[in-house]
C-alpha cells in the first residue's frame, strides 16, 4: 500500500514583526492614572516604541509620548489623563480615544489601541 502524505513538509514562510497596544482599562475620567500596554512579537530588544494619543477616527495625533525602548516584548507605560492643559481647546464631549504604537526602525510596524471612553465633566450626583 501506497500512502502519500503532504501534512510532513516544509513550508517556507516570513516570520514577520508584530506590535499591539491597548489601555489598561476602557473608561475614566479625566485627571485619572491609566496605563498604555504595548506588546509585541519577534521584536528585538532596544527598539525604540513611539506612542501618539490621538481622538478616534482622526489622523492626527494631539499627544505624542518620549520614545521609550522595548523590553521582553513588552512596555508599560504610565499616562495621566490631563489633556486641558495640553490642549488649547478641550476635545469633543463625550470623548473616545485611541493609543498609537510605532516600532520605530521597522517599516510598517504599527497598530492601533482600541478607543477608551474619557469623561472631561465631572458627574453631577443628587442627594
């Protein structure tokens, strides 16, 4: 019996780089401590990681973050939500934005966090 089996072989592929980022967590309020995660794949360590906050769906960033080397694939970097001082004009109400990560040296190498809901006025509670 003749048994032909092409699961065994070798397929050549580019194993290419890979970065993702996120918040640390969806909503908060404007003044508040969060943390932007950046995690990549097949990155070297000591390339640099450029961060830009920008309002979702915009192509211009309002804030862009020192570059800062990666690490075992990973960064954490703490951010304080205080854009009114930052900023001319406050951005729209309500407010969803997004995080930017670049590997800087590597072509193509970016992605796009998804949009964290900001809150810039302060609640109004009853008594």
């Amino acid at each position: 019996m003749n048994v032909e089996n092409t699961h065994d072989t070798v397929n050549p592929a580019q194993l290419t780089e890979r970065v993702t980022v996120s918040w640390s967590q969806p909503r908060c309020w404007h003044g508040d401590d969060v943390t932007i995660r950046v995690r990549t794949e097949r990155v070297t360590d000591g390339y640099m990681i450029q961060l830009q906050v920008l309002a979702q769906g915009a192509a211009n960033h309002f804030h862009q973050l020192a570059n800062q080397p990666i690490t075992g694939n990973k960064l954490d970097v703490p951010y304080t939500l205080n854009w009114k001082t930052l900023l001319p004009q406050p951005p729209p109400y309500p407010t969803q934005v997004q995080v930017r990560a670049t590997v800087v040296g590597l072509n193509n190498v970016t992605a796009l966090s998804d949009p964290m809901a900001v809150d810039l006025i302060p609640p109004l509670h009853s008594a």
